[in-house]
C-alpha cells in the first residue's frame, strides 16, 4: 500500500496554514519525501509523518520553494539522533547547489549522498 501526504501545496511563500512544495510518501515501509519547501518541518509536526525515518528525499527542481526546507529539516534529523546516511537525488547542478545550501551544516551526524541527475535504477 502507499500513503502519501501532501504536505505543501503553496507556491513562493509559506502561509500560516499552507506550506510550500513537499510530499511525504510511504511505500514498504521506506519514507520518500519530494521537495523541501519552507514550511515542510512544521507540515510534517502536524501530520506526524516523522523527521528521523526518512530514507531518500528528491528534489524535483532546485528553486527556492523546493529546496529551502532542507537545512533546517536535515538539522532536526541530526538533532533526533539519526546517524544513518541520507540520499538526496535531483536533476544536474543538484551537488552544486547543495554544497552552498549545507554550508551552515558541517557537523551532521549523518553522510548525505547526492544523486545527480540519476540514469540508472536505484
């Protein structure tokens, strides 16, 4: 079964009751979440989808309403005791883009992988 939750539907700016670009995803009891929009921490708190468990996360496109949750979400899962790596996958420049947006973060407790621009089966 798969259960998915949409946790920002908004564009541009986060609203008190609207978040930006995310989806939580459940499927054989692994956590994808798509896009990470500003927002999504307080989204997944509400729906308690769960910081920690989350085992991949893509990013459709690297715009600021898809990426700018990221820091501050992958900082709650290194503050929640995660030491698992994460994988981050996305289109080309993702690693790029990355780098600059995880500069704030030298002390994750936790590898990330970067997937650039996937051509094969993961």
């Amino acid at each position: 079964m798969i259960d998915i939750r949409l946790l920002g539907t908004g564009g541009g700016m986060p609203m008190p009751n609207r978040f930006l670009s995310s989806i939580m995803m459940a499927y054989k009891g692994r956590k994808i979440l798509f896009d990470c929009g500003e927002g999504t921490q307080v989204a997944m708190r509400k729906y308690k989808t769960g910081f920690r468990a989350i085992d991949l996360i893509l990013i459709s496109h690297y715009h600021g309403d898809h990426i700018f949750g990221l820091p501050g979400l992958l900082s709650t899962m290194g503050n929640s005791e995660r030491t698992e790596p994460v994988t981050i996958i996305g289109p080309e420049g993702i690693k790029r883009v990355l780098k600059g947006l995880l500069l704030s973060l030298p002390n994750l407790p936790f590898d990330i992988n970067i997937i650039e621009n996937p051509t094969g089966h993961l």
